[in-house]
C-alpha cells in the first residue's frame, strides 16, 4: 500500500509550493516595505509565502484522506488555455481589453469536454466588464477597452 493516498492533491501540493517557492527567492532581490507602504517585494513574498502554506496543506492532506488518481497529460486543454492566454496579451493593445478578455474566456473554455458556447460568450461579456470596471475604471490601469482607442 502507498503511503501517499491523495496523488492529485500530493503534485498539486508540490507544485504550489514550487511556484511559490520561487516566487520568495525572486521577491529576495527587490525591497520588502512595510505593510503600510508595501515595496515592490512585499506582494510576491506574501503571495508566494501564502502558495507554499496552501501547498503544505495539500501535501499533509494527500497522506491523510483518499484521492484521486493523477490522470494522463492532455495537451488540447493546456495548449488552448496558455495558447489563448499569449493571444491575449498580444491583441489587448490592439484589439481592447472588452474583445480581448472575451476571446480568453471563450477559447480557453473551448477545450473542455463540457464546452458549451452560449455559456461561455455569456462568462465571457461579464469578465469583460468586470475586468473593464476593476481595472481600467477602478485602477486606471491605462488599458484601451475598445478597438482604435490606444
């Protein structure tokens, strides 16, 4: 019998803490701040910390109760997602973040066994304007959020 019982959570337990693992080691070259007045390392530090703790936890959880098997690697859903992810940042300038984010949303959900179109246009067009809202209107992050506005 294995000791580890939960394979899924045991990876993903490693890998969250890979990732933030080494997002503390890159946060260690830029100045921390305080919490009153963050520096640009305050946030990736606390983030990482964070995804370590969320990995440990997994890990721990993986020994303890039953899981599910890790499946085979399917590249159609990893490429479409990180695929759909690159065009994005390549179109949002030129495109605008409203278009752009529901492209994203509706290719990256294409690659599901469960797609469904008129669901994922209807995620998308609320992304697009939550994301217009938060970022360009509530953050003022400069961000054309139609086409020809850039």
């Amino acid at each position: 019998m294995s000791v580890i019982r939960g394979p899924k959570d045991f990876w993903a337990g490693v890998l969250f803490v890979a990732i933030g693992a080494f997002a503390v080691v890159v946060a260690f070259n830029y100045p921390m701040g305080t919490a009153a007045r963050m520096g640009p390392g305050y946030f990736p530090r606390a983030l990482g910390s964070l995804l370590m703790l969320l990995g440990a936890m997994s890990v721990v959880r993986s020994f303890r109760e039953k899981g599910g098997k890790v499946m085979r690697w399917q590249f159609l859903p990893i490429v479409a997602t990180l695929g759909s992810t690159v065009i994005f940042g390549l179109i949002v300038q030129y495109v605008g973040l409203a278009l752009s984010t529901l492209f994203l949303v509706v290719a990256s959900s294409a690659a599901s066994h469960e797609f469904r179109p008129k669901e994922a246009v209807l995620v998308g067009v609320f992304m697009a304007v939550l994301c217009t809202a938060v970022f360009v209107y509530g953050l003022k992050i400069q961000l054309p959020v139609w086409p020809g506005q850039g």
